[in-house]
C-alpha cells in the first residue's frame, strides 16, 4: 500500500493523523541528519503496527510531502 503524507517538523509532540486518503504527520524531531524520516517510520510503523523494515520513503525524502510505501503481510 503507498500512502501520500505530509510532514511537519520541529512539534511539540508526535502524532499522526488521517485526513481523507492522505496522512499528517506531526514529528519532534527537525530534519536534520535524517532523524526526522527515522521518527516518521518509527511513527508510520507503531500506527499500521508492523516492524520498521516494511516502511520505505519512495519519493519526497528530503520534503514536506512524502510518498510511503507501506508493506503489510
């Protein structure tokens, strides 16, 4: 499954949320070294409850609106 999110960064707490068809995603962390995409798969991840590896930025990894591909089993 490959959802659309966008992501905000530098909030006061994380969480996300569904709007329509799309996903918005809240992170603590700011992009930098990456650790604002290593937050958003660990969120993306506990919210579909499946293991980190079977989430994968596949478009927008270094902006706001993301393309993710979500792998359920």
């Amino acid at each position: 499954m490959i959802i659309e999110v966008k992501v905000k960064t530098s909030s006061i707490e994380s969480k996300i949320e569904k709007i329509g068809s799309n996903y918005l995603v809240s992170l603590k962390n700011k992009p930098h070294n990456n650790k604002a995409n290593i937050e958003l798969i660990d969120i993306i991840s506990s919210y579909f409850n499946i293991p980190k590896s079977s989430v994968n930025i596949i478009h927008g990894l270094k902006g706001k609106k993301k393309l993710i591909e979500v792998k359920k089993e």
